[in-house]
C-alpha cells in the first residue's frame, strides 16, 4: 500500500536489472512530510520525573561527568538526543562485525563500527561516480547523489532524483539509476553476507556493490564506475592525524582483486577500510591512492573525465597532519556494447579485529579472526573473498527467502517487514566474539559462568553473541 505515495515522483521508465519483486521501494526524489521527534527528557511526564527523581539525579551526574568533564559522548544522551532523520536504509556487513549504513538515496550516512557506538554523519565524499565515454570521447560524467554539498565542488553534483529508485529486501538492496538522455541504465546491488546456517561467512564485515549496467545505444559505451570513500567515519577523529591510504591487489585462484586500503589509526580499537574492485577479462581497475576530501576535488574530477581511468601512483600516502583529511578512489571501467550488459563488481570491507570496551581491560575478538586472522591485515583478503563469494552468498539468500516471498497467501507488506526488519541483526549494537581457547568457565562470567561450563564446546565452535537492548 505504501509503494504508490513513495514512488510517485519516478519519472524514469526503467524497472532496473533483477530487482526484487517485494520489499520497501522509495524515489530519490521523495520527500517526508511528517516530522519524527525523538524521544528525550523534554518528553517524561512530570508525575514520572517526581517518581525518579533520584535516577534522574543520578543520570544528570553522569551525564555531565561523561560530557562536560571527560568531553565523551554519552552512549544514552537523554539531553542531547540524535535528530530522527529519515534516511536510512540497509546497513551494510555480517553479524557482529560492525554495520555501515547506506541511505535510501544512496549515502553513506550510519557508522556502528565500535560495538553499540552510533556515530550518524553522512560523509560527503563517500560516492559512486559514473563516467561514460563513446569514440574516446567523454560524453557524460556524474555524481550518482541528489545532494549539492559544500565541498568537492569540481564534482558534478546534483544527479536528478526522479529518474532513480532505492528498493531494499534485507541483506540486499537495489539503487536503478536512469541516466537522462543517455539511453544507460545502471542497477547497484547491495549484498551483504547474512544467511541462515552460515557461521563463517554471515561473521564478515564486507558488503559487495554489483553494477548492472544497460547500454541502450545503438553504439558501445565505454563505462567507468569510481567509488570513492574518505579515511574515517566523518567524525573528529579523521583529523586526528597519522592516517594513510595505500593501494593494494591480492590474487588467488586465479581471480584477482585491487583496491586501496584507508588505515585509520585512532588510540583506541584502529581499523583499516578496503575498496576495491574485481578485476576480470574486459574490466580495468584503476585508483587514486590520495586526496583531499575537503577541497574542491578537481585534480580526481579532471583524472577520471580525461580518459574514464584513474592516475594509479604506486606506494603509500604520507600519513595525514593533525586537522587533515584524506580520502581515495577505486574506478572499474568497461566497454559495453550496443544494446548490451555487463556487470562491474566493487566491494567495501572494514577491518577491525580487536575491540576494548570503555574500561580496556580486557581484549576481545571478532568472530571473523578465527578465519581471517586478527593481525589487523585482513583488509585484502576480506575483499577478495567476498568478490568472489557474493553469487554463492546470494543463492543461499534466495533459497532461504523465496518460499517466503512466493507464497501468495501472505500479503506483501508482511514480506517486506519480515525480511527487512532483520536489520537489528546486525545493526541492533550487535558484537559477535571469539572464545579464547584456553578460557574455562569461570572466566566467561565470573563465578556464576560455573553454570556455563556445559555450553563451553558450544561457545568454544560457535562464539558468543550480544546485542545492545533497551
């Protein structure tokens, strides 16, 4: 009942490449009317306050130690709660490796990467770029995003929302773009690895972006996609100083992926991001190892419009200045025949394997270690598993799905919510966790793990999993 008011400014013609039948569609030139409040202090009722009057006491001291004093966020701020924007749309990533969330417009725009730490900050430079060329000429060259932000200015911004549409069906999602008076049509698929039964790779923290791309002339087009993405989550600690980028390929069976790999090295649980792409016969990987994601953006602008690459310098950025940031590019470019398709495959992994909580007393890590090691380089490999994992990951998602989304006895608001609810399993401050092999019962959970010790081969094969609830 939804899918009309939401998708009645779509002006374009194309339905997309293998978008599903079911699930939650939007426009991209949709506009909420209503406005959402979240719920703070302003909103307890009075007979309620005088009722806890000692916990709110005892909130407020907290509150303004943690704030004012530490200058920490607080993790439940009351006071100062987060604006409700409607914008979000299916995280990326697996079970307990941290989320990044993707709008319904297509920004990167929710970082869960600590465990049960929100940081919401739509960072700009986080984009999809299409580059189209035909006879060595280029002939169109956008930003895939309806914003007209303030920095990257020599970008081409402000992509027309009426001719494109989100779809999401959770782990997946679609964004069909039609590209105006181009006669192309391209269609991301977002994947993410969340499947029933799988206790390795539903534990990855990685998301694959297919692109299906149409080419409706009646001439081959050249077609470059550039997926760039800034050092960091947007918030302070990008400018913190001592982060690099470096490019990277890693080649195994014969299948070979390259990328970038951005280091963020904040004091407390670093990380390192991955872009990349899969590199195959007839699709080139190029990449900007470095730049300012703060400036005008012209010298990438300019790179990417002069021949649909990239420059692709070897050897790694000089580490960021304190109040500096950086960011980088990875481009996958291919010809496209007249009336044809071909498909570009570009992946996001983040890597952080060891977590401290506020106290850092104790290390803990990641389920994925146990497959990908937790030196802190698993970045590449990440990558490449799930370039070339994603049609395997994606089979099982059907076959898991469909008898539920073919059944015509349940109505299709009751598929889209089921599916796509599942969100909170990975986004609910969700953290799955390794067993250290050598731990008994009484170091799981003090003196009452005692209780636990029969579960011990369990939690030793399976891990321990949490999820922040309220």
């Amino acid at each position: 009942a939804a899918v009309g008011p939401l998708m009645r400014r779509y002006e374009g013609a194309a339905q997309g490449r293998g978008v599903a039948a079911d699930g939650w569609r939007v426009c991209l030139a949709h506009s909420f009317e209503e406005l959402r409040q979240p719920y703070g202090a302003g909103d307890v009722p009075l007979r309620d306050v005088l009722r806890h009057i000692g916990l709110a006491l005892r909130y407020f001291r907290w509150w303004f130690k943690k704030t004012l004093i530490e200058k920490k966020s607080a993790f439940i701020d009351l006071l100062c709660a987060v604006p409700l924007q409607q914008i979000y749309g299916c995280p990326l990533g697996g079970i307990g490796g941290g989320t990044i969330t993707r709008g319904w417009r297509g920004e990167f725009c929710r970082w869960q990467l600590n465990p049960g730490l929100y940081h919401y900050e739509t960072v700009i430079a986080n984009q999809f770029t299409v580059c189209l060329r035909c006879k060595g000429q280029t002939i169109y060259q956008q930003v895939l995003s309806v914003e007209r932000p303030s920095s990257l200015q020599g970008w081409n911004w402000g992509y027309c929302g009426h001719y494109a549409f989100y779809h999401a069906l959770y782990p997946r999602a679609w964004l069909v773009y039609e590209l105006p008076g181009q006669s192309v049509v391209l269609t991301c698929r977002q994947v993410s690895p969340v499947i029933p039964h799988d206790y390795k790779d539903s534990s990855l923290p990685v998301g694959v972006f297919i692109w299906e791309v149409e080419n409706g002339r009646d001439e081959d087009v050249e077609v470059s996609i550039m997926f760039s993405l800034q050092n960091g989550t947007g918030a302070k600690e990008d400018r913190s100083g001592g982060h690099w980028n470096e490019p990277f390929t890693f080649q195994k069976d014969g299948e070979r992926v390259a990328g970038v790999l951005l280091h963020h090295c904040p004091a407390v649980n670093p990380f390192t991001l991955a872009i990349s792409a899969r590199e195959k016969a007839g699709t080139g990987v190029t990449h900007v190892t470095a730049f300012n994601p703060t400036g005008l953006g012209r010298e990438v602008w300019q790179d990417l419009l002069q021949d649909g690459r990239l420059d692709s310098p070897t050897g790694k950025s000089t580490p960021t200045e304190k109040g500096e940031v950086t960011a980088a590019a990875v481009c996958a470019s291919c010809r496209v025949p007249a009336h044809g398709h071909r498909t570009l495959e570009l992946a996001l992994a983040w890597d952080m394997p060891c977590v401290h909580f506020g106290s850092k007393e104790k290390l803990h890590l990641r389920r994925y270690t146990r497959f990908f090691g937790s030196e802190g380089n698993a970045a590449p490999s990440l990558s490449h598993y799930a370039l070339t994992h994603y049609k395997e990951w994606e089979r099982k998602i059907e076959a898991w799905q469909n008898p539920i989304l073919e059944n015509s006895q349940l109505p299709s608001w009751y598929k889209s919510a089921l599916f796509n609810e599942l969100y909170f399993m990975t986004d609910g401050g969700t953290i799955w966790m390794e067993v250290p092999p050598d731990c008994c019962a009484e170091d799981l959970q003090g003196p009452a793990g005692a209780g636990l010790s029969h579960l011990l081969p369990v939690l030793r094969e399976y891990g321990r999993f949490a999820y922040l609830e309220g």
